[in-house]
C-alpha cells in the first residue's frame, strides 16, 4: 500500500477537522502525517511526524528559520527511511513548502486549496511571517506541482485567476461522512441557533448577534449558541453584553467534533453569515454547512464565495446578501415560525450532501487522482 504525506504546518487543529476525516477514509493508499506542529491528537494509530520530534531547539529559532528558507532537509531527516509515494498539502501556503520537498523526494505534489490562500490579497499575506513565502513562491508552485484541487467550484475559479494551469485544476469537495452521520429524528430538535465557526471577521458572527436581538425579543425560548474560538471571541462577548443578550447567547469555544455534531443534532438551524473581508478574504465553502445538512438541519448564508455550493436558496436553506442583518433575521424568523419549512429543508439538504458530498465517494475520486498522477510519473 503506498504511503501518502498529509502535509500541514499546524497538524491536527481543533478547527479543521476535515483533513484528517479525509485521509483516514483512503483505503488504497496509508496516510503519514507530516508537519511543523501537533496543536491535536493524531488518529488512534496513524503515524505522525513533526519537527517539533528534532527537539526542543527547533521550536523557537529552527522552526522561524525553517519558515524563512523552506529548507527541506529537517522533514528529510524526521521521515528517515520513510518514502511516500506522493505529498498532499493542504493549503496553498503548505503546497509552496512541500514543493521543495517534493523536489528533493522526487515524488509529485498534489495541493488543496480551501478559502484564505485563494482569496486573500498579495498584501495582507506579504504582512504575515507565515505566509510571506506563499506569494512569492506560488508561481513554482503553479509551474511544478503535479494536480491542485479546490474545496468548491468558487475557489477553483479564484485559483485559476492566480495564473494555475486549467487542467492541473479541479474542484474536489472534500464530503461528509453520511453513513456516521445520520438525520436526526424532528424530536431532537431544541429552540437554538446554532453558529460554528472560526471567531475572525469572515465568518460575519457581528451581523447573526445583531440579527438575533430583534428575534430574542419575538421568541422568548430561543438561544443563540456559538462554537469557536478565535482572535475577536472578547469583541463578541461584549457586544452581545451591550445587546443585553447575556444568557440568550452563549460562546461555547471551541469543542471536539464529536460534540459540534451534538449541537448540530439539537439546532433548529446552523447560521453561516460570512462576509468579504477587506483584505479579500472569502469563504471556501463551509464544512459545517455540509455536517448540518448531513443531519438534515436546514443552514442559512451569505450568498457568497462557495456558500451557495452548500446551500441551494429555498429549498435546502437560505441565502441572503452579506452584512444585512435585517435580511438575516427575517430568515431566520421565517424558519422558526414554520416547522414545517424546517423539515421539508432539512430533508433536501440530506439529499444534497448524499447527491454531491458523500465523503466515501469523494474519497474514491481522491484516490483515482493519486493513482492518475502516480501512473503519470510526475
């Protein structure tokens, strides 16, 4: 069975859960794990490499300069006599970092693109250590990397503006587990609205807690619950304190995945508000939003970037325009007014993610890309 290198800086963040639901679903190909640092657990029995492992000098100076050069021999020498066949890196800024690895392995590159690094300006990149190197390099990137796929057909086409090639890029939704994920029965609904996401401005939490004040007062049992952590989670709380929304709305932080699925099986709904930043930034597509349906809860979104992917507009949910919380609340209102609207939702969305986003067929079409690109010799 060949062996396939998950590269990610951050491995096993609380937050992206899905990098490693995917490649713990390939059945013909063995993931290693390949990174700078373990913020998680790995899966019970996969194997992790990170250059933390080199010892403690490497997670200060070592780490930054390694950050700085890309210099591929401390991944080298943590892997050992270890040789995948291939690097998947997630991210585009990854994808610039296991190139030079990929190079010295002499071994193909496959990178997935999922929100920030196809979105995100030159400038705002260019300010962060961490990602300086990514528009720098991203046109060794684009030239030498052997496949690039995008988390949903918006992206592919930011991805292709960027100067990829077109028939080295694809869309390739990454799925949900629909057989562990099952509806839910309509009883287990509670009166609750229900946000996950990352607390950054993308994710448009400000507009759902400014839509929710007009509905706290229409709808005195229901409660906005936050999952998520982030740099703006004190902003957040203290505007809802100035609302006087305390006790109507609850920050959760962050929770494992097991336990987001928990609410999202109580949730009269999932809200995704998300908005342009002014830096580019744009939603990829949302997981949750296919986790929610998956369960057959009905989602509302801004109509933008891959969101409408994940949503089909008063049938599956609704979408309405970004930052208007007004149109938002209006939504949502409709929705709890109408439990029926709920069920006849919740039920297309089932169908949606069973029809597009079933993680065991999206897997499979993973695969047939590694053993395509493998076969080609790149």
């Amino acid at each position: 069975m060949r062996e396939i290198a998950i590269f990610r800086h951050n491995l096993f963040r609380i937050s992206e859960p899905f990098i490693t639901q995917q490649a713990q679903q390939l059945r013909r190909h063995k993931p290693l794990y390949l990174g700078r640092l373990r913020y998680g657990e790995p899966p019970p029995g996969a194997d992790s490499f990170a250059l933390e492992d080199l010892g403690p000098r490497w997670l200060l100076p070592r780490v930054g300069w390694q950050m700085i050069t890309r210099d591929p021999r401390p991944y080298q020498r943590l892997l050992k006599d270890r040789h995948p066949s291939l690097i998947h890196a997630h991210f585009g800024v990854e994808g610039v970092y296991a190139l030079a690895l990929a190079k010295r392995m002499k071994i193909p590159l496959i990178t997935t693109f999922h929100g920030f690094d196809a979105t995100l300006s030159t400038a705002a990149l260019l300010c962060s250590p961490a990602w300086a190197n990514y528009p720098l390099f991203r046109h060794q990137l684009a030239r030498d990397g052997a496949l690039f796929l995008c988390a949903s057909s918006f992206i592919r086409d930011r991805v292709l503006a960027m100067g990829f090639p077109e028939a080295r890029t694809k869309v390739h939704y990454i799925g949900v587990d629909c057989h562990a994920i099952r509806p839910r029965d309509p009883s287990e609904e509670t009166p609750t609205i229900l946000h996950v996401a990352r607390l950054v401005e993308v994710k448009g939490t400000k507009y759902l807690i400014s839509a929710f004040k007009a509905l706290a007062q229409r709808h005195a049992h229901v409660q906005l619950v936050i999952i998520g952590d982030g740099p703006l989670k004190g902003a957040l709380e203290a505007f809802t304190k100035s609302l006087g929304l305390e006790g109507r709305v609850l920050f959760l932080g962050a929770l494992p995945h097991a336990q987001v699925l928990s609410w999202i099986r109580k949730a009269a709904m999932l809200v995704l508000p998300s908005v342009r930043t002014a830096s580019g930034r744009v939603e990829g597509l949302g997981m949750v939003l296919l986790e929610a349906a998956a369960t057959a809860v009905p989602a509302l979104g801004s109509r933008l970037g891959g969101i409408p992917e994940g949503i089909v507009d008063n049938e599956s949910g609704f979408l309405v325009p970004e930052r208007d919380a007004g149109a938002l609340g209006a939504r949502m209102n409709d929705l709890l007014d109408h439990p029926a609207t709920r069920l006849r939702m919740g039920a297309a969305a089932r169908a949606l993610v069973e029809r597009q986003f079933d993680i065991h067929r999206q897997t499979e079409t993973l695969e047939n890309f590694y053993d395509a690109v493998l076969s080609n010799g790149q």
